[in-house]
C-alpha cells in the first residue's frame, strides 16, 4: 500500500461521538488516552481492510462473527489503527471496561499455519486466548451454553456460530467438565491447561498436575510462545522441584520474551539468570554483534531479521514498543520483508 495512500486511509478513520478511556492494558498502564468505539457495520470493513492492505494478511473468514462475539461479552470495537503503546505486532480488534484490549497477533514470519491467534495484549506483550477466532467463537458458545445464560453470544455468532456449535451439545456429551469438552472438542487453550493443572495440585495429585504441566508445554501444541514454560517453571517451584524449576524458566527465555504471559524478571529470577541475558541480548542488537552474527557466515537478510527479534525482546522487557517501532521496521526492511515493515511502522 502507497504511503500516501495510507494516510489517506488513516485520516478517513477519524470518527466523532465518544470514547472508552484506555487507561490500562491488562494490569499495567500502557496506552493512555482515547480509544473511539466504532459502529458494528463500520468496523468488518475497516478491520478486513487494515488486515489486507497494511498487516498483508486475507482477514479471517469468521472476522464479523469474532467482533460480534467480542461484543456480546460486553467490548467495545476499536480501530486497528490505534496502536500506540502496544506490541507492533498486535491488530486491535476490542477493549474492556477495564481496559483490556483483544487483538489479532500477526507473526512476523508466521509458519505453515494459516491461523491468526486471538490474544490478549499486555504490557510485556501479549497472552494467547486462541489459536484462531474461530477456535475462540467456538468456546465462547459452549461457556455460555453450559452457563444457561442469555443466549447473546449464540445469536451474535450468527451463521459462523451455529457451523460450530449446536446448543445443548456439551451436556448431550455427558462429559465430566467443561474444561474436558473444550480440549476434546474445540482446541487447546493456554488458561485451560493451567486451570487442569492446578486442580490436580489443589486435590494432592502433584504428578497428574505435573504430567498435565508437560503436556501443556509441548512444542506440537503452542510453538512460538513461552507461556507454556513459564507456568510449567511456576508449577514445579510449588512442588519444591527448584532445578526443574530453573530449566524450564530457562526454555521460556528462548522463546519470544513477549510471549512469556509475565515480566521477564519474573522468570529471569526462576531461571537465576540475572541480567545476563538481558546483556546477551544488547551486545547482540549492538553493531559489534551484527558484525559477528555476519562474520558466521548468516545473510544480511537473516542477521535484520534476527536483530529485530532481538529489539522486540529487549521492548519487552522495558514496555518501550514505540520507541523501537522505526528501527523495527528498518530492521524488517533490510530483511526483506516489506510488508511486516510496513505494518509495525503504521501506528
């Protein structure tokens, strides 16, 4: 998209009325200001066309019903447009009363999955609700059915809803949980792990609540994210396992440090690591270290791209996402990527 063509775009965005005062994200404050709600209609359009022309992603099938959903749970919709003071790499969808923002996570160099996750964005960076939003309608539906209440997700869901979801199929299941149906019949959901995990630990089944703590931090079910580790370093500290403890806080931090679900220091002090990585990681993003990274023999492509993981790291752990947005996207435009360049810089 021509940048000329892109402010256009932005300033046709500007709408009048009233706004949701964003005074925090999660628990932290992160964006302060005005967030202005947008009408329903208004909104598929200006999302579908923020993911296509600027986030060069083909917007979910299920985009409207996602917003519709959101909606029922009581957000209000929000321009993909307002991005300040969160991770570049997060497409506003929704915000809470209690300012908690919904978005989309668009990888930067995303797999062979053709899912766009759900998550929720924090200061340290984001927290996975779903793997895709249809993954999300479809457990919105079944907590409500097995909380017998209104029925306003199910209508908000429409037609997408009712492909996945027929009222009264969780209690026709005679399954023992709600929790067991969701894994078993929609998806794996990070919070539904932990909350499995901790009822073993609750009933005095430490090895059940460990196997399931294992289970959860399987590469197959979450890769990319670190939050799995984290909680897996966490559990194993409540059982007194403080070696396991450490190893599996020092995976987490070979994950995206935006993904860890909490501070870095927070798991920094599970592994007893300190500060050392957060210097590992600063020679790294110095010239000294792409110099290095090249002497290796990687390509100039491959070293921006590394150096920008490496700056998104480091934002993480500072909660400086607009102070990196430039030099992010010179690093992704130097790696030859375009169009992640160009989203992370829109703002």
């Amino acid at each position: 998209m021509k940048p000329i063509r892109l402010m256009q775009r932005v300033a046709s965005l500007s709408v009048s009325g009233g706004g949701l005062p964003l005074h925090r994200i999660g628990a932290s404050d992160v964006c302060r200001g005005w967030i202005k709600n947008f009408s329903s209609e208004a909104t598929a359009s200006d999302h579908s066309v923020f993911l296509k022309e600027v986030a060069a992603l083909e917007p979910p099938a299920s985009l409207q019903a996602l917003l519709n959903v959101l909606q029922a749970k009581g957000e209000s919709v929000v321009s993909p447009y307002q991005r300040k003071g969160i991770i570049p790499l997060a497409v506003p969808l929704t915000v809470s009363q209690d300012g908690d923002m919904t978005a989309l996570l668009r990888w930067p160099t995303p797999g062979s999955s053709v899912n766009v996750p759900v998550v929720r964005v924090q200061r340290h960076g984001i927290l996975l609700l779903a793997k895709s939003p249809e993954e999300y309608i479809h457990r919105a539906l079944v907590e409500e059915d097995v909380a017998e209440s209104s029925g306003r997700i199910s209508e908000s869901a429409g037609s997408v809803g009712r492909s996945l979801y027929r009222l009264g199929e969780f209690k026709a299941s005679k399954m023992s949980s709600m929790d067991a149906y969701l894994m078993k019949n929609v998806g794996h959901f990070p919070d539904v792990f932990e909350r499995l995990a901790l009822r073993h630990l609750e009933k005095g089944d430490n090895i059940s609540a460990l196997v399931t703590g294992e289970y959860y931090a399987s590469k197959r079910h979450f890769p990319g994210f670190g939050r799995p580790y984290v909680f897996n370093a966490e559990l194993m500290l409540k059982v007194g396992r403080k070696k396991e403890a450490r190893d599996a806080a020092r995976c987490a931090l070979r994950s995206p440090w935006w993904t860890l679900g909490s501070s870095y220091a927070d798991v920094a002090r599970i592994a007893n690591c300190g500060e050392s990585q957060i210097k590992l990681m600063r020679e790294r993003a110095s010239d000294e270290g792409r110099q290095e990274d090249l002497l290796k023999g990687k390509s100039l492509e491959q070293v921006a791209v590394d150096q920008a993981g490496v700056l998104l790291d480091l934002a993480a752990v500072e909660c400086t996402w607009d102070d990196v947005r430039e030099q992010l996207a010179s690093h992704y435009k130097e790696g030859g990527l375009e169009d992640i360049s160009r989203f992370v810089s829109t703002a």
